[in-house]
C-alpha cells in the first residue's frame, strides 16, 4: 500500500496555471448561494437535539439521507466515522454546551478504512520519521466497529445523555440504513 498518493506534477500545473481550481468554484458557487439565503435566526443549538457521528466519505450525503433540515443536527464527521478522544470531545460540547441529547453512528459499506491496518502507520513513521500520535482506528468488521463505537460512546463519563444511541451501516448502492444491536 502506498501511504503518500500521486501528487500533480508540475508540470500539469504550470501547462494551465488560469484554470479555475475546485476551491476557486467554491468560491463563486458561495457567492451564488448567498444571494438567496435566509437567516433562518436560528441559535447553535439544535432544533432535533441530536448529534450524527459518520464517516467523511464523499458518497454519504447525510441531510438528504436522514431527512435532516439546515440547523437540525450537530454532524461529526472522519475517516471511519470512528468515535475517537476528539469525537467525544464534540459530543460532550454537543450534549454539555448545546443541549443534544440523542446520538447516532453511521458507518457505511465500502468505506476506506475496511482493509487497512495498523501497519499503515508504520509505513507512515518510516517515510516520515515521525510517528503519529493517533491510531489508524482500520476495521475489519463493520458490525463490530459500530457496536465497538456505541459501547465507546455509551461508557463514557463525560456525556450526560446515553440512554438513545442508536448505530447504523448505510449502504452506498441502495442508500438504506441499516440497524447493528
Ligand atoms: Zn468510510
């Protein structure tokens, strides 16, 4: 496996330097967007009291997924979707600061984190010299991670509401969810 993906070369870039990058269209899709939006006066906190803990992957569009409305529900999301120190540091915000009270995980099938292994860090040291401070959270067992992810969740002394965490797979060729107990 290789830890460092192609980068562009330079001389790609330079046989076009004026071309738009996809952060440039970012910006002129937002000026876009901000012609009609309304300030709906929400506050930060969310109307559905709920925190969604996913995985980054591109194919997981979670408002359309999950019926969520913009101002809904806190959206935590990383590689894996994983429930990691930082993930309950958003959560215990969320619940402590913002008055979530229901969590729910979200994997999904084809995710980038099936597969790899620790040894992905130990790649990473010997070509950087530098070890990470985090672990690759890599899965082999779907199920399992999320079960693992509720059980994180739910032992956790810093969360004040653990009684509805409910963990999911969402499946990225029929869209559906579905329920790990
Ligand atoms: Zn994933």
């Amino acid at each position: 496996m290789t830890v460092t993906p192609d980068r562009p070369t330079p001389h790609a870039a330079a046989a076009n330097p004026a071309a738009p990058t996809i952060i440039d269209r970012f910006v002129g899709a937002n000026r876009e967007y901000a012609v009609t939006f309304q300030d709906g006066g929400m506050d930060a906190r969310p109307v559905q009291k709920i925190a969604v803990v996913a995985c980054m992957d591109a194919r997981l569009d979670l408002f359309a997924a999950l019926g969520l409305e913009l101002g809904d529900a806190h959206v935590i999301r990383n590689a894996g979707g994983v429930v990691t120190d930082d993930t309950i540091r958003s959560l215990t915000i969320s619940q402590r600061a913002l008055g979530t009270r229901s969590i729910a995980l979200i994997h999904h099938t084809g995710c980038g984190l099936l597969g790899l292994t620790e040894d992905f860090r130990r790649e990473l040291e010997a070509e950087v010299g530098q070890r990470p401070q985090w672990a690759v959270e890599a899965f082999v067992d779907l199920d399992g991670d999320v079960r693992q992810s509720m059980q994180r969740v739910r032992t956790s002394p810093f969360l004040l509401h653990t009684d509805d965490v409910r963990g999911f797979v969402f499946d990225v060729h029929t869209g559906l969810l579905r329920e790990i107990h």
